[in-house]
C-alpha cells in the first residue's frame, strides 16, 4: 500500500475526490490516500507542497506558475479542470462602490501572495487598463477573512469563485458588483520536482480514478442537489455552476495549456521572475500514468 496526501481547496470542485474516499476506489488500486483541506488557496498549498505536507495539490493554475517562480520545487503534472474559474467581484454590502469601473485604486482583499484571488486581481487590473504597480493588498487569509476585513472596513473588494460566495450575497453580507471570467483552463495538479517514476505513476492512477468519478457524478440525475446539500449551496446556482464547468477527461499536460498564464503573468511584473511554460509543466507524464 502507497500512501499520498493529496490537498486542495474544500469546494465543489474537489467533491469527486470526497466520493472516490467514501467508495474506497484508491484502496482497490493500493493507494492509502488522505485529503487534507486548504481554505487558504493556492498560496497555502503551494507552501504545504514546498514543505512536504503533501505529495500533491490541485492549485489554480495561475498559483501554480507563481510557485514556480518563486522557487518552489513543484510540476504541473496534470489538468484537473479544462473549464475557466468564473470569479466574484465582491464588495461589501455598504460599500459605496456600485460598479467595476470605480474599483481603480481600491484596496483588494487577498488571501496571501502567490494565491488565485491575488493574482486575479493584477490581471483584472491590466484588463480594465488600470495601472497594476501600486496596488493596494490586503492579506485576509481565506474567505472567511475577508468577511471580516469587509466587517472591519480594511478592505474594499475581494475576488473569489462566485458560487462559493453566493450565499454571502444572498445574505446581504457582500454585494457582487460583476464576473471576471479567467482566461485559461482553472485547477491544475501538481507535484514536487523530482518525484520518482513509480510515485508519479500512482498519482496519476489516482487523479485518473478522480476524473472517473467526475463524469459519474456529471451523469447523476441528482448532481446539483447533492453538491448544493454539501456545501451549502442552492440547488439552481449549483445547475447553473455545472453548466459551465468540465473535469478533464484524461491526465495530461503541456507547455501550451501553460504557455498563457506564463505570458500574462510575466506582463504583469508581480511575479518574482519569468518563467517559460516547459519549466512548469512535468516531463513523460503520459508515460508515468
């Protein structure tokens, strides 16, 4: 029995990985598997990866290349979703912004460096043709913490996956101003650099019975109402939210599925370096898996 540690974000995402756990489908392969939850993001787990809490990761892509360059030893060894994040621009319900135009030097709420909800925000920037050099963070930690921050008026907007955040909406505690649709494929799987054939084999084996249990749980006839019952979502939200989303069908990856967010990100100057796509991206995976 190989045993792995597998983090990732504890939304509707990653519920294939819940229902292949409670079926016991990695024991069957000899795979002692252990989820572990990072409310934090892709920040969070690009540090966990870099301090061997976990084997491997499912990070939004754009955090997964910020990792790279700042030095951490992982690979992108798979896709995990081919669909893009649909973010939230959210502000507080009394916030006296009322549309996407009047965010220009606001104070964004970030759940720390490196992670989706930060680096979102420099490429929203550059897309509204905002100036992106002097913009103004502020650490939150996780969604709960810019709830606070929204409470404590130290922040004044805050990017996150707008499903995830539509009951704070329906509860009056944020107010979503308007959508940002990212501009490349969202979750993507990674690794540490160097890991040995044999351990990458079986990850890929895992994220391959995942992205079975993916399409079974797109063909239910229940899907939304299960996944609105687990996170605490409406049941329509949740069929709209299935709608626009796809699961990978296969464990790949190349430079070119990369190649945007190296090029936007690099535009952008809030990386600590640029990196070329084939850094980030895992050789022989096809061969591994």
């Amino acid at each position: 029995m190989i045993t792995l540690q597998v983090g990732g974000v504890p939304e509707h995402f990653n519920l294939p990985w819940q229902l292949a756990l409670e079926q016991r489908r990695f024991e069957s392969l000899g795979i002692d598997l252990t989820w572990r939850d990072y409310p934090g993001g892709s920040g969070a787990m690009a540090k966990a990866l870099r301090e061997g809490e976990v084997d491997a990761a499912l990070l939004l892509s754009e955090g997964a290349v910020a990792a790279v360059t700042d030095g951490v030893e992982i690979e992108i060894v798979s896709r995990y979703t081919d669909s893009p994040l649909i973010w939230g621009i959210h502000v507080p319900a009394a916030s006296r912004f009322r549309a996407v135009a009047e965010l220009k030097g606001a104070r964004y709420a970030i759940s720390r460096k490196g992670s989706g909800s930060h680096l979102i925000a420099f490429v929203h920037a550059r897309v509204e043709g905002w100036p992106v050099d002097g913009l103004s963070l502020v650490t939150v930690g996780n969604l709960e913490g810019a709830v606070e921050a929204f409470a404590a008026g130290t922040a004044d907007v805050f990017f996150w996956e707008k499903f995830m955040t539509k009951p704070l909406v329906d509860a009056g505690r944020f107010r979503r101003i308007g959508e940002f649709k990212a501009p490349w494929p969202a979750f993507v799987f990674c690794a540490p650099r160097g890991m040995e054939k044999e351990r990458r084999a079986v990850l890929g084996r895992a994220l391959e019975i995942v992205l079975d249990e993916a399409r079974a749980l797109r063909a239910r006839p229940n899907a939304a109402q299960l996944i609105a019952e687990r996170y605490g979502l409406l049941q329509r939200d949740v069929s709209e939210w299935l709608e626009t989303t796809r699961w990978s069908e296969h464990v790949a990856i190349s430079a070119d599925d990369i190649a945007p967010v190296c090029m936007a990100l690099g535009s952008l100057g809030v990386l600590p370096r640029v990196v070329d796509a084939a850094e980030c991206v895992a050789k022989g995976v096809a061969q591994a898996t």
